[in-house]
C-alpha cells in the first residue's frame, strides 16, 4: 500500500522506535528511543525516512516504523 503522508501530516509512532539525527556526511549523532507512543508532524520527507518534529527537535525516523493518521471526517 503506497502511502499518502505528505509534509505537515501527522505519522503515529509506537513506543519503542528509535529517533536520530545525522551530521552532514550522513553519520547518526543522537539517538532517542521512545518510551510511549507519540503523533508526530513529518516536517520533511526523504526516501527512507520522515524528519518529525518532536521534543522542540527535528529527528529522523524510518517510514517502516510509522504509521498514517487518518482523518475520519
């Protein structure tokens, strides 16, 4: 199923996925695991990952880890 999360959307994150962030020549600098499940705004996309806002930073998670926020209206 191809999806459909776009720039500004909302991606649920299950607790236990792993956050990072990289440096310029693509190493991880930081990595967070979260401990509860969060909603997150996806601020940018890549072809493998979403950039998420969350704790006032901009993180990088695998778009196999996440799953689309569905409005019901």
């Amino acid at each position: 199923m191809k999806t459909t999360t776009a720039k500004g959307d909302l991606v649920h994150v299950p607790s236990g996925v792993t956050l990072f962030t990289e440096d310029d020549d693509g190493s991880t600098r930081k990595i967070m695991k979260l401990s509860r499940p969060a909603k997150l705004l996806v601020t940018e996309i890549n072809e493998t990952t979403y950039v998420v806002f969350h704790e006032r930073e901009n993180w990088l998670v695998r778009k196999n880890k996440t799953y689309e926020v569905l409005n019901n209206d």
